[in-house]
C-alpha cells in the first residue's frame, strides 16, 4: 500500500498538506490490501497469463509461426509492465502534483476508494497503450497493414483515437474531452 500511495503523499508533502488518505467505511482498508493483492497478482502474473493465452492459440498455427512464442510473451510482457511502471514513477506523480496544486484553495480529503481506482485505472490504462506496438506489429505481420498504409491513413487514425477517447472519458464534461 505504501508504495502505490507514494505518488499522492509525495505531492501531497510537497504542496505542505496532510499526506494522509482517509476512509468513509469501515470495511475500505480491508477491501483496499484485498484488491491491491489481486491486482498486483495479476501485474506480477501477466507473463505466465500471455504465455496460457500463447498456448491456446498455437494450436491453430504452423511451425514457423510458433517460433515467435517467446519474442511475443517478452514484448507484451516487457511492454506492459513498463508502461505500469511509467505511468506510476513519472504519469502519477506529475498529474497528482498538478491537481493538488490546482486545487489548493481547498482541503484535499482523498478516500482510498478514489486514490486507488484512479491510480489501478491509469497504471493498467498506460500498460495497455504501451501493447499498441505489439498490435501494430502483429497486423503487419499477417499482412493486414503494412507502413505504406499506416502512413497513408495517419490522419484518420489521429480522428479515430479522438473518437475513441472521447467514448472513455470519465466525465462528460467538455474540458476534460479537449
């Protein structure tokens, strides 16, 4: 707990505020080490998960595809975690530091609920976005893009990405859309 809270007690620390989290229930710390657990299972497991995920699908391969097993168990891997460790050593503390700083005319009562689906959200969000390589890689290995086409269509990638992130946004508002 104490190093994922890191990032929020530093730059609560740094702006002069009470750097502890509080809790509205009484069961809130209980579940927060329960799903830490889980998910930290899960980030530390996401090795032995695409190799599974490997082995279901090289069934249906030839030969020569399957020697690519362990490029692509090391990549994801390697990719995803290093997208969870960027997003918590330099995405988190930046956008902490921001929003506390942003906000301090008012007293910050951060609820472990909040701090931990914000932070579980953006770690495993830049884990997944650090994968687009391996997917774009893929595709052109199977023949369904190749550079020439992803030049070509850059422009409506950019569009499509806006898009897309305007169906995730959390909030409806439209400065967070911008």
């Amino acid at each position: 707990y104490d190093y994922m809270a890191k990032p929020l007690t530093e730059a609560l620390l740094a702006l002069h505020m009470p750097a502890k989290l509080v809790y509205t229930n009484p069961v809130d710390p209980f579940n927060l080490y329960i799903k830490l657990s889980i998910m930290g299972g899960i980030f530390l497991a996401s090795p032995y998960i695409l190799f599974q995920l490997w082995l279901f699908i090289s069934p249906g391969l030839y030969r020569n595809e399957k020697k690519y097993i362990w490029p692509f168990v090391l990549l994801t891997s390697g990719l995803f975690m290093s997208g969870g460790f960027f997003a918590y050593k330099l995405a988190l503390p930046k956008v902490f530091h921001f929003l506390l700083d942003f906000a301090s005319q008012f007293q910050p009562m951060v609820t472990v609920n909040e701090y931990w689906d914000l932070a579980i959200s953006l770690v495993i969000s830049v884990g997944v976005v650090f994968e687009l390589p391996v997917v774009i890689l893929l595709l052109s290995i199977f023949g369904i893009v190749t550079p020439k086409f992803l030049l070509k269509n850059f422009r409506y990638a950019v569009l499509l990405t806006a898009v897309i992130a305007l169906g995730i946004v959390p909030s409806n508002d439209m400065a967070s859309i911008f």
